[in-house]
C-alpha cells in the first residue's frame, strides 16, 4: 500500500477503513480484520495498526466484542459522513476556493466540471 506523506499513516489507515465502511465492502455490525491482519494487508507494523483501531473506536466507528475482535458500529456510515462532510467544508474547501480565486475559475466553470465527473462516475 502506498501512503503520503502529509499526513499520519495510522489516519490513512483509519481513512481506509472509512472508506470501505462507506462504499458497503464494511457494513454495520460486521466483524472488521483483526489488528495483525489488517497491518499484514497494508505491510505496516501492528502497533501502527492497532493506533488507527484505537482512533476509529474513539470516533465511535468501530467497538470491540471481548475475545471476538472489533465490528463496525451501527451508525458508523453515518458518522463518517458527518465527519468527512465537517473535514471537506473546515480543511478542503477553503484551499479550494483559495486556489479557484487564484487561478480566476468561476462557480460557473467549476460546476460544469463537477457535472463532467459526476456522469464519468455513474458510468464507473
């Protein structure tokens, strides 16, 4: 797995357990891969693993069962939507408007590129 280095790997991790957790491949109340499982598939060390665990369960994404491991919590697509939505609209977005007033493209353009994709993604 190739991570960025902008940003923490145990939060690229915890991204990608959103992120399956949201495209369905995670769904509520299922059983998630076991810390050393996961850290296996994305070739990192456990502890690194086990810190995104730790992070997704205080977010309220995932809970653990007792001798049973850790399930996706009901709710939890939800609760990544919200998280994501407040991330994209506090993080992304003014960098985004910043760059748009920069470089002179008006709503107008950008919402026709907006179109552009969502048709492309349909067809995905």
């Amino acid at each position: 797995m190739h991570f960025k280095d902008n940003k923490a790997i145990y939060l690229q991790i915890a991204d990608f357990i959103c992120e399956d957790i949201l495209q369905g491949k995670l769904l509520e109340d299922e059983k998630i891969p076991s810390v050393r499982e996961y850290a296996a598939v994305v070739e990192v060390n456990a502890n690194t693993c086990a810190r995104a665990y730790d992070w997704l369960q205080g977010q309220g994404i995932i809970y653990t069962k007792r001798g049973l491991g850790y399930f996706v919590c009901i709710g939890a697509k939800l609760a990544i939507l919200n998280m994501k939505r407040q991330e994209f609209l506090t993080e992304i977005l003014p960098d985004v408007v910043r760059q748009m007033l920069n470089l002179d493209i008006s709503i107008e353009e950008l919402n026709q590129e907006i179109i552009k994709h969502q048709k492309k993604e349909t067809y995905l």
